[in-house]
C-alpha cells in the first residue's frame, strides 16, 4: 500500500482489504472494456472517505478506466456488501498506475548502459 499524506496503520489496513476485494470484484464483472485489468494497489485519505485504486490495463487506457470509474458505485454497493462491519465504503476512484512502465524504463536504460561498457 502506498503510504503517503500520513495515513496510518488503520488506514493502510482498511486500503489492503479494499484492494484485495475490488480485485476480486472487477475480475468478476462481466463488462468487456475491463478486459485485462488487474489491480495493483489502493491508497486511502486520511479521512477514510476516499480511495483511490491503482490498476494496470492491458488495452486503451481512457476507455478503461472510464468503464472503471462508470461502476465505481456498483463496486462500491459490493464491496459494502461483504464488508459489513467496515463503518463506511470509501468512494472509488481509479487511475492507471504508471510505476510498472517506470520501472521497466529505468531497467531499459540501465541494460543499455551496462551493454554500451560491455562494448568499450
């Protein structure tokens, strides 16, 4: 989980349930614009009222997460659903997580460096 706005350990508690059961969730919707999608990480505000839920897409970025955050509610209205004692459902909110093609960049780099010294 994503720790940042100085979230605690409640909060990162509450994001790691989320991400599991909105992963759960999404794979079993039926909706072939979700195509591909799995969900990486969630990072919760510091009022628990929101949540945002990071993903990967294999397809069109846009189209994706319009779909996402189109049954956003409709997850929610699930999540609710198997996490009665949870005191409230935080909105959903998803973004593409960009880290993975951020790292494989650096790695790119980092590989070509290393062949350019190789070469010498």
């Amino acid at each position: 989980m994503r720790s940042k706005n100085g979230t605690g350990h409640r909060a990162e508690r509450i994001a790691s349930v989320i991400m599991r059961d909105v992963s759960v969730i999404v794979d079993s919707l039926s909706d072939p614009r979700i195509h591909g999608v799995t969900v990486v990480d969630a990072e919760m505000s510091r009022d628990l009222k929101y949540a945002t839920i990071f993903v990967t897409v294999d397809d069109d970025e846009s189209a994706v997460l319009k779909a996402l955050n189109g049954c956003a509610g409709y997850i929610r209205h699930v999540l609710a659903e198997e996490n009665s004692e949870m005191r409230g459902v935080p909105q959903l909110k998803f973004v593409v997580d960009k880290s993975q093609a951020y790292f494989e960049r650096i790695e790119q780099v980092i590989k070509g460096l290393h062949d350019e010294q190789g070469n010498d």
